[in-house]
C-alpha cells in the first residue's frame, strides 16, 4: 500500500500583528522547525501503525488526526497545535 498525506497544523497565535487583517499563511514557529524531524517520524510511526482500512473512513481519519495533535501538543512544548487538518489524503 502506498499513502500520500499533506497536513498542515493550525497553530495558537502567540503575538497576533497590529492590522493587516492576518490572513493566509505565517512563518513556521522556530520549535516546528527545530524539531520537524521528531514531529515527521511520529507522524511515519502513527501513520504506520494503522491498516488502509482503519484510514479510509472518515472515523478513521478523525482518530488518525486526534492521535497527530496529540502526540505534536506532547513534543511541542512552547507551540499548541490547536488543529490538524489533511490538505492531501491519498491511500492506493
């Protein structure tokens, strides 16, 4: 089986910036970037751990995406992972 997954992290606002409206997409926070590599071996690790058909439901997809934020928030210490949301979710 082959799985191709986009997730994007929505994240707490530390420093909100004065106007502007704040749309569209910031900068990383530097402890995303720090510890990219620990964050994308435990998403490899939960994502290996679950059969296609565990993840081709939408329960599934929930469960997969409610394990992701908890084990990001749990390595994150100075960044909360609010939302985990897949941009890109192909299973073949």
């Amino acid at each position: 089986r082959y799985l191709k997954i986009q997730i994007d992290f929505e994240i707490e606002a530390k420093n909100k910036p004065s106007g502007g409206g704040g749309h569209g997409k910031t900068a990383l926070p530097e402890e995303i970037k720090e510890k990219e590599s620990i964050l994308r071996n435990y998403i490899i690790n939960i994502l290996s751990n679950n059969s296609a058909s565990d993840i081709r439901t939408i329960e599934g997809k929930n469960d997969l995406r409610k394990a992701i934020l908890i084990k990001s928030n749990f390595i994150l210490k100075r960044t909360k992972v609010l939302n985990v949301y897949f941009n890109d979710f192909i299973i073949q």
